[in-house]
C-alpha cells in the first residue's frame, strides 16, 4: 500500500512535469511570434485560407512595415465579435461577407467611413452610404449541377425550370435560414412576384414548390458540396465562386447563369470603428482593391473583381465568359434588408416541409 | 467558529461560480426583454406564438431522453461486462471501448456521413450484398442524430460505471452471496443502489450533452428542429432578441433535467468501502461461453472504431478524386504534408493542449473544492453549487462564448469586470466553465461513493487537513479524477463553438484549423487534423485509464 502511494506520487509528479512542458512550449511559441517590429494589423475575414495567404504574401511584399494578421470566421460571427469588442476593439479591417451583413454592422455602427483609392473603378451596387464600405468582389448566383451525371443541355437554364417535374428528389439545398447567398436568391424570387403580382404569395407558392422538389436541405456548405459531388444529388443553386473553386480543386461541377437573371452579392471591406491601426488598414483596403490584387484573387481563387476598369487582355478567361453571360436581375437590396427577416421567418414556419403536402394536392 | 468558516467558504464558491456563469449569462439574456424603447415581453409572446419554435423545443427534449436510454443501454452493461469478467483481450478492448470520446467533433461527425451516409461504405456493402440499385437509407433527421449521440455518449455511461463499480467493495458482493442472495438479486439491490451516484451523473451528463449537442444536428438534421441550429439560424435572420428567448427557453429545459436527473442522490453519502478491493473479474466457467463473449467484444469493439478508421482512411485521400466509388481510387499523403509543410500550422496544436491543460488543472481544482464542501463538509450552500456547476451545459456554446466575451471585454473591476478579450486568458477560461459540469458531477459523485470512515480515521491518527487530501482522499478519488479530467481535456482539444467566438491570433487552436480546412471543402484536411487530435486525445486518455487501472 505504501509502494503503491509512493508509485503515484511520482507518476503524478512526471505528469505535472510534463504538463508544465507542455504549457511553457505553448506559451513560448505564442510569445515567440509577433515582436518582430513590424506593426501588427488584424483582419477579420470570412474568406478562406488560399486566398488570404495569397494576399497576405503579396501585401506583405508590398509593405514591408506590415504584419497582417487574419482571424477567419463565419460572417455572423464577425459581427459577433465586433459587437462585443465595441468597447476595447480588436480587429482593424472587417473583410469579406455579403453588403446585407455589412448593413447589420452599420446599424449598431460598427464601421467608420473610408473611401479607398480604387473607390472610382467600383459600384454603384455595394456601395454603402457614407462611405462605409466598398465592394471588393462580387458573387454571382448560378444553378450548379454535377456534370458526370448531366450535361450542359440538360439542366435548366432559368429558375422556373428548376421547378420541372424531372427533378423533383434530385435537387440539394443550402439551408437558406444560415446563409447569405441563399437568402439573396429567395430575396430574388420573392421580389419578382412583388413586382409581377404585388404581393410575395405567389413567391412563396413558388417556394414552396422548389420545398417538394427539395432532397435535403444542408446546413453546412462542405456537406452540400460532398453530396452533390457523389450525386447524393444533382442539383442546386449556389454562389459561382465556390463552385469554380471546387471544381478546380476536381469536383466535377459545371454551372449555368439563369436567362431571367441572377442575383450577384457584393462581397464587401470596411474600417472598423476604433480600429488601432487605422492607416495600416486603409492600407490594406487600398490593396484588396488595387488591380494587382484582384487579378491576384481571381486567378487564384476564383473571386469575380469588383472593378470594371480591368483590361480584358489581362483578366483570366473565365472573368470575360462571366461577364459575357451573366445577366444581372434588379434587386432592390434596401428592401431586402428591410423585409428580409419577415420573409425569411415567414418562409421557415410556413412553407418549409410543406411541398409534399402540395403535391398530395390535387388542386 | 470551524462551522461558520466553513458555510463562509461555502458562499465563497458560489459566488465564484456567479461571478463565472450566472453573471455573464444575465447580461446577455437581458437583451431578450430588452425592446427599442424599454422593458418588453414581446420576443417571448413571439416565441410562444410560433409553431416551429415548440417542435424545435419538443425535438432538442425528446432527442435528449432518447439519447439518454440508448446511452445508458449501451455503457452500463458494457462496463459491467469490463469489469466483472474476465474473457481473451479484455485489457486492451476495455481501454477500445471509450475511444468514441476521443473522436474529435464535427470532423468525427462527418466520418458517420463516409460511413453510414447514403454513398458511404456500409451503404454500398449492403447495396452490393443485396443488389440494390439505390441507396438502402438516408443519413438524415432525428435518426441519424440519435445514431451519432448514442455512439459518442454511451461513453459518460461506461467510464462512470467503471469508476463506480471499482469503488464498490467486494467483501459487501460477498456478504451479499453468503445471506444467499442470487447474483441477479446482489445486483439489484445491492451494486445499483451504490452506483446510483455515478448513473445519475452520467444521465444528466448525457441529456445536458445532447441538449447542447450541434455537430451532430448541424450535419444530419435536415430539416429536424432542435434548438441549438434553431438559436443559430435565428441569429443569422438578425433576431437577435429571439435568439436570446430560444436560448433561455433550452436553459430552462437543462433546469427541468437536473431537477429531474439530480433528484434523490442530493446530499447522500453512499458508502462503499470500508475495507478491501474491488472484486477480481470473474473468468466464465464454460469455455464455450467465453470464447463467444471474446468474439462479441472484438466485433463490438471493431464497430466501435470503424469512425475513427474511416477518418484515418479519409485523411489520406486527395481533395476532389472520391466521388461514387465505393471505396477511394487514389490514396497520398499530401494532405499531411500540407499540414505540416509549414511549421505555422504546428502552432495551433501546441496551442489547443496548452489551453486544454490549463482549463482542465483549473476545473479539476474548482470540482475538488466543490465536491468537499458539498459532500464533506454539507455547507448550506451544497444544493446551489451543484446547480451552477451544471448550469454552463444548459446554454450553447456560442452563446456562452459571447456572453463570456460581453462580460470580460471592458476593464471596470469594481463591476467585477476585467479586460479578458483578445488575450491568452479568455479562451481558457472558457474551457474551464465548460468543463465544470462534467468535472463537477464526475468529481462529486466520486466523492459520495468514498467512505468517510477512512479520512476520519487519517484524522485520527494525527494527519492535519491537507495531508489527508493529498495522501488518503486524492488517491481514493483517482479513477473519478481520471474520468472527468480525461473528458474535460479532450472536449476542450476538441472545441470549435466557443473557440471561434474567442480565439486570437496568438491562441489559434486546432478547430479552427479543422473548421478553415472544411470551409474550402478540403475534408482529407481536416481530416489529417481530426487524427492529430485524435491521437493527442487517445494519449491522454491511455495515462488517464492506466492510473486507473492502478486504482482498482
């Protein structure tokens, strides 16, 4: 018994030996980085890892005074973050995520005014009042089909068609309660019937359609992409960035723009209120829009610049076949945020699960 | 003067724990009575008038209850059969047996979707089998989630169950046997009453987990409610407001489960031991019998790893080359060395065990001193510290976070508030709440299977207060201080909800690496870092169990 106890002590002796290793190589490595002189800047980012290193390498060649530093997160969680870090802020540039959450920000006025040097070659779509925020890219719509089981000819060409008998069961959805790109496309639908019947009812009719057709809806966007990828199903609708990523990455995805018109989310960059380095910040901004870093952006990563003013000769081919046959459907965004969250609940309660009782109907 | 110390240190814990949990928690869920001008009811008359908030709540309650059942249908005779026979490999397939908790969340989940999904292998086995020519199921809905919680939680069952039954003394089974009660009937009346404390522990463990639970839903909830993606999706529409009543509603639900759940064992010291070992694992007299179990537990123990197979498997296949193959055409290692290419992406491992250890030392510290003055020391104040340690697992992750966050975001001392946002401290410390329910209940149910007899009797013989902690109490305690720091450690390694609200560039831990590879759909990536983590998990959990061993 008295071995026993002695043989513990000093197991636990080594463990808290090793425990405090482990903690001392932790806090050295986070002390180890950083004291390098340069000046830190801090950018809260939904985008993902590729492009930021792309940027971050160009930016820091560029201002060799510099350190950028990136916290990538979800879009709400920026706003999360930069809610409750109103009183002490953090983060110096909010970069990336659709204009709607950007308004979100500006309503608890999380953003001061900035107009980038490119401010000229941008807008007017994405432009905030005030100065605000910019636009730095823009994400089109687009109905994407996996292209070993259909070809080109074959999936619809306009929003109506989706709604074809064929492909009821086939078609995945991205929950559209959490996420940006999918509510700007019901926005779409629903002003449509706004402006046709003056009312959303026959949206939401519509909606409710597409709920009957629906396989699944899918909260998590790499689940959609692996179940349309092993043709769990056939069919969606979804931003024109990540399938292209994808599809260069070797998800066999192809795309078309719907006749009638898309929606295109304007991708935005802002100045956070409080910001504490504001002009390495502005820096950064006058950089995500210079014409080196959007070309940058869309070669690499498939990012469809903001500005208008890029030679053809140099931006890559599939920026001119975008804007070739993208057709931009009006959208009347302030309206959207406006009555966005009305529609979007009134959409989760009512009409969502309730397409199979429709086709029940005989009506 | 010792008795009035005493309650004084009582209300010094509990008002450590506000000051943790019940403060920060208040300034956030104000908002949800806070309107445009003044004081209203209005979110929650919302919230009473819509259907699909009910279902969401009716969904989050009976998945929970279900997933209690199933849970404790699969651990306790499970950790019975560990610990009471002896078959060919029960050593090693004992420690198999809790490996689920090492399956790191959300990229654990997804290894379910290779496996059981609609194209996943046990899909296309069947399909080939069977001759189907579609898929035989649909990972989807309230199924797929209760599949996945029965899975990853059975293991509070069995790892509570063993700590308890190594408590229970042999001499009592004996005493038992020799006033002729049958072995069915010992058991009943007299091993199930003394591991009444560790049950209940773990059922309120289990149902407080799935409450919370969102990888699971979040992946293969399609469109089954539960509150925990309901609270999300609401932030996302801007009701912020709302949020906050959805998240005060699944509090109240946690509340009416820890009364539920934590009724009778309130206050009562179970002695179990006065002298003597657990009893030594019975060897099956039929050689037939035993040679059956053997197989059993190897299957079972097969089934039990296939998730963590198919993320290891997973993990060495290139981005974009698996689509409706059965099984991967092409294997590589370049998602491992994409990880470690570059020495940036060591750091977050580093990161996640330092802060991990450190909120796991603190919680374990914080249970102790709960667990003597609840079960010990019977301070006035007992029945409140049991309800704020279980509190934090009544409220999601995120909202947890940004409530930890609102509150330690501005220096004002004298509010008891101080600067926490944006250094090293605040994602530990957001471990450590989160950690206290299952470093609370596992340390306090411990503490009321030990026989005060025998720190009493230390006392006696001249060891001063603190001598007999360290040399009878801590090593008495070991298997349940084992049990509840092992799964505190590993569920903090593994947190993403709380990590992405808080984390800073310096403390970038593991799941966020996990959560960036997912976004850009690199899932043999993130699955690389699932095996990390995994293995860092099953370490800990390998020392964990080996103590244990040791302490019965």
């Amino acid at each position: 018994m008295r071995f026993n106890l002695l043989h513990v002590r000093t197991v636990q002796l080594h463990r808290g030996l090793t425990t405090m290793l482990v903690l001392a190589a932790a806090l050295g490595f986070s002390a180890g980085c950083g004291g390098d002189g340069r000046e830190p800047l801090l950018v809260y980012t939904p985008h993902g890892r590729d492009q930021l290193q792309l940027l971050e390498q160009a930016f820091e060649a560029q201002e060799p005074g510099i350190d950028l530093r990136w916290l990538d997160m979800g879009s709400q969680e920026i706003l999360d973050r930069l809610r409750f870090e109103r009183q002490n802020t953090q983060a110096d540039v909010w970069f990336g995520g659709p204009s709607t959450i950007f308004d979100r920000g500006i309503e608890d006025s999380l953003l001061v005014p900035y107009r980038p040097a490119w401010a000229g070659a941008v807008g007017p779509e994405g432009i905030a009042p005030g100065d605000l925020y910019y636009p730095a890219y823009r994400t089109p719509a687009v109905i994407a089909y996996n292209n070993t089981a259909l070809s080109a000819d074959e999936v619809p060409h306009d929003w109506d068609e989706v709604l074809d008998g064929q492909w009821a069961g086939k078609i995945l959805i991205r929950d559209p309660m959490a996420s940006g790109t999918m509510r700007a496309i019901w926005g779409l639908i629903i002003q449509r019937s706004l402006r046709i019947t003056g009312d959303t009812a026959a949206a939401m009719d519509w909606l409710r359609r597409l709920d009957a057709h629906t396989k699944t809806y899918t909260l998590n966007p790499a689940i959609l992409v692996e179940k349309l990828s092993r043709q769990e199903g056939l069919l969606t609708v979804w931003g024109l960035q990540d399938i292209l990523f994808f599809r260069s990455q070797g998800a066999p995805f192809g795309y078309v723009f719907p006749r009638s018109g898309t929606v295109v989310i304007e991708d935005a960059v802002g100045l956070v209120r409080g910001a504490r380095h504001p002009e390495a910040a502005k820096r950064f901004i006058d950089f995500v829009g210079s014409r080196e870093a959007q070309l940058l952006a869309a070669r690499g990563v498939f990012r469809l610049p903001a500005r208008h003013d890029l030679p053809l000769d140099s931006v890559p081919d599939w920026v001119s076949e975008v804007e070739q046959n993208m057709i931009v459907a009006p959208m009347d965004w302030e309206m959207l945020a406006r009555e966005g969250p009305g529609w979007m609940s009134y959409w989760d309660q009512r009409v969502r699960g309730t397409g199979k009782t429709l086709d029940a109907d005989p009506r | 003067m010792r008795q009035r110390r005493r309650q004084m240190l009582g209300w010094a814990l509990v008002a450590l724990l506000v000051w943790l949990i019940v403060y920060p928690l208040t300034l956030v869920l104000l908002e949800s009575v806070r309107g445009a001008d003044g004081w209203t009811t209005e979110f929650f008359r919302q919230f009473a008038s819509r259907k699909n908030e009910w279902s969401a709540l009716w969904g989050s309650l009976w998945i929970s209850a279900a997933s209690v059942f199933l849970a404790g249908t699969i651990g306790i005779p499970l950790a019975f059969l560990f610990a009471r026979f002896d078959f060919p490999g029960r050593r090693i397939l004992s420690g198999l047996v809790a490996l689920p908790a090492v399956l790191p969340p959300l990229v654990g989940v997804i290894a379910f979707l290779f496996l059981y999904g609609e194209s996943g292998f046990v899909s296309h086995l069947v399909r080939a089998v069977f001759r189907l020519d579609r898929p035989p199921w649909r990972l989807e809905g309230a199924g797929a989630i209760l599949l996945v919680h029965a899975y990853s939680m059975y293991v509070y069952f069995y790892l509570f169950t063993r700590a308890g039954l190594a408590r229970v003394d042999g001499s009592l089974l004996e005493a038992a046997a020799s006033l002729g009660a049958g072995r069915w009937r010992t058991t009943r009346e007299v091993v199930l009453p003394l591991l009444r404390p560790a049950l209940t522990g773990a059922a309120l463990l289990t149902f407080m987990t799935s409450l919370a639970s969102f990888s699971a839903p979040y992946i293969f909830g399609g469109g089954f409610r539960v509150m925990t993606t309901q609270i999300v999706s609401t932030r996302l529409n801007g009701d912020y407001s709302l949020a906050m009543v959805e998240t005060a509603a699944l509090a109240a639900l946690a509340l009416i489960g820890f009364w539920v759940f934590g009724r009778g064992d309130r206050g009562d010291v179970l002695v179990a031991t006065a002298k003597g070992a657990a009893p030594i694992a019975r060897r099956f007299s039929s050689r037939w019998t035993r040679a059956l179990t053997g197989t059993a537990a190897w299957v079972l123990a097969v089934v039990l790893l296939l998730p963590h197979l198919t993320l290891v498997l997973v993990s060495f296949v290139p981005v974009g080359t698996w689509t409706i193959e059965a099984i991967p055409p092409e294997y590589s290692v370049q998602n491992y060395v994409a990880l470690v290419r570059e020495p940036e992406r060591l750091r977050p491992l580093l990161n996640s065990l330092g802060m991990a250890t450190v909120a796991t030392l603190a919680a374990v510290a914080l249970a102790l001193a709960a667990g003597i003055l609840i079960v010990r020391q019977r301070v006035r104040a007992r029945g409140v510290i049991e309800t704020l340690l279980a509190l934090p697992w009544a409220v999601p992750g995120t909202v947890f976070a940004i409530a930890i966050a609102t509150a330690f975001s501005v220096s004002h001392p004298w509010a008891g508030r101080f600067l926490l946002v944006g250094t090293f401290w605040i994602l530990p410390l957001a471990y450590l709440v989160r950690s206290l329910p299952i470093t609370g209940r596992g340390i306090v149910a411990g503490f009321r299977q030990l026989d005060p007899s025998l720190e009493e009797a230390a006392a006696t013989l001249g060891a001063g207060a603190w001598r007999t902690l360290v040399r009878v109490t801590l090593p008495l305690l070991r298997p349940a201080l084992a049990a509840a720091a092992t799964l505190a450690f590993v569920t903090a390694l593994g947190d993403f909800v709380t990590s992405i609200v808080l984390y800073t560039y310096d403390t970038r831990p593991i799941s966020l690496e996990i959560l960036a590879s997912l976004r850009q759909s690199d899932v043999g990536v993130a699955a690389a870092y699932g095996v990390f983590l995994m293995l860092a998990s099953a370490v800990v959990f390998a020392v964990g169990g080996e103590r244990r061993e040791v302490g019965a």
